[in-house]
C-alpha cells in the first residue's frame, strides 16, 4: 500500500459526496486523493474528464487547499478497475449507489462486489447527512474484526472522535447449546457463565489496540440479542461503523458475512468493511 486515498467518481450524486469524503480522509492521513473513473464508451470520456472530474477537483481543491490530488481514467468495468486500484490505497471510498439502469438498489452492485473483492477498507457512504456521534466498532474476536479494530482505533484517532466497541453475543450463537460440551444430555445454559465469557472475549479484544491508541477514549458496550438488529439500530447514534468483511458464524467461502452485508444495505451512517490480512 501506499499513501493515498482513492474514490470512485462516475458523476453520480452519491459519488460526488464520496469524493468530498475521500478529501477529508486523505488530509486526515496526510495521503494523497486519487480520483478514479472507470468508463466503458468513448463518447462519454470527453464531458466526464472535462466536466465532472475537473469540477470535482476543483471543489476539493477549494474546500482542502494542499491536497495532491491525481485522476486516473481507465477503460474498463468499475469493478476490475476498482479493485485494481485498491491494491495500493490505504483507503477506498465509495457511494451508496452510482450510476446504474437500476435506480431502485439498495446498494450499487459494483460498491457489493468491492466489499467482498478489494483489497484494504472500504468506506461507503450511506445513512443520513453529517452524522455524528462515536465511531461504532463492531466486534466479534475474529482476525477480520481485529483488522478492523485496528482501523477503527486509528480512525477515531484521527478524528479527534471517541470509540464505542460493541459486541452482541446470544445463546443461539454459541458452538453448542450445552452447558458442558462433552455431555450431550445436558441442556442447561448458564447465561451468567456466557455473558461473562463474552464480556472476556470484548476486553480482550480491545486491550492491545487501547495501549496503541492511549488518545482515544473507549467504551465497551455488550449487548444480547440478535447481532445484525442491535448493530444497525447502534448506527443511529454513531458517526461511522467499523466491521470486519467477515466475523465468527460465517460460511466457509464467504467473502462478505451477513453482518457486513446488513450494515451495507441498511446502516445509518457511513460503513467502513475491513478484511483480515491474507
């Protein structure tokens, strides 16, 4: 990776605010912007480098003065050329939705496909205007929420902003519903023994990125009850959600768990999916 910050522009409104964002997130870092536009007719190339693309970096030029910013203009689906790109960003920024014959989606398809096959984190636009509030980690004691503990912890720091890590654990969760796991007679759950185990794995797990990140202030917050439900009514009060592409309880295979995917679709502030180094 290098020190840049790259975003996806195809003059949609939703790429536009991305790129404003991205802006931001490189003067945070002290990184370079690089504007991204991937485009697939020629007839198109002309008014999009000289009207889009021009006026976008002229705003940002105004609204950050300093930045260095480049663009990159490449034949190509967004998607390939997305991901090419993202091979040396500490950072990609994206949309909610860009420019598509399905204007109904939720989640542009190719914003989806990135989360599940870029590289590095992504950070997608979504929920409402300005949010503001903690940075909101979703944790889960797995090596993707750890990566994304670790951005999460920096990104609060940059921010000046203070962390709320969060964990939701339930009983239907657990690898087994005994309370001994060796003696399948028992049926007992001792929900006192499991949230204990849960407030462990929590404190645990913040530990290491607490003495790397003394700045920021954290609050620990577990909750029982269903994960997705209890994460996405957290965005309401958060400024950005942090969560690793896939936590515990996956699919063998997945690349992008349902946590991450509800968080896409449905959050209500930005998203920010990391994945665990490979």
């Amino acid at each position: 990776m290098d020190d840049t910050v790259i975003v996806g522009v195809d003059g949609s409104s939703s790429s536009l605010a991305a790129a404003d964002v991205a802006a931001e997130e490189a003067r945070l870092r002290g990184a370079r912007l690089r504007i991204v536009h991937a485009f697939a007719r020629p007839s198109d190339l002309d008014p999009m480098i000289h009207g889009v693309l021009a006026e976008t970096e002229q705003r940002i030029h105004e609204r950050v003065p300093g930045l260095e910013i480049t663009r990159t203009v490449v034949s190509g689906d967004a998607l390939t050329v997305l991901r090419t790109e993202s091979r040396h960003a500490v950072l990609t920024v994206l949309g909610r939705r860009g420019r598509s014959l399905f204007g109904d989606l939720l989640l542009g398809s190719t914003t989806m496909q990135l989360a599940a096959h870029g590289h590095g984190p992504l950070m997608v636009l979504r929920g409402r205007p300005d949010p503001q509030g903690p940075v909101l980690l979703a944790t889960d004691g797995s090596p993707a929420s750890n990566a994304a503990a670790s951005f999460a912890f920096t990104e609060a720091g940059l921010r000046g902003a203070a962390l709320t890590a969060m964990h939701v654990w339930n009983t239907w969760s657990e690898a087994t519903p005994y309370e001994e796991p060796g003696d399948p007679l028992s049926v007992v759950v001792d929900l006192g023994r499991l949230e204990l185990r849960h407030r462990r794995l929590l404190e645990d797990a913040m530990t290491p990125w607490r003495a790397a990140h003394p700045e920021v202030i954290v609050t620990p917050r577990l909750e029982r009850g269903r994960v997705r439900q209890q994460l996405l009514e957290a965005t309401r009060g958060a400024q950005l959600v942090v969560a690793g592409a896939r936590g515990h309880g996956g699919v063998a295979g997945m690349l992008l768990g349902s946590v991450s995917q509800a968080l896409l679709h449905h959050a209500e502030c930005p998203v920010a999916v990391v994945r665990a180094a490979s």
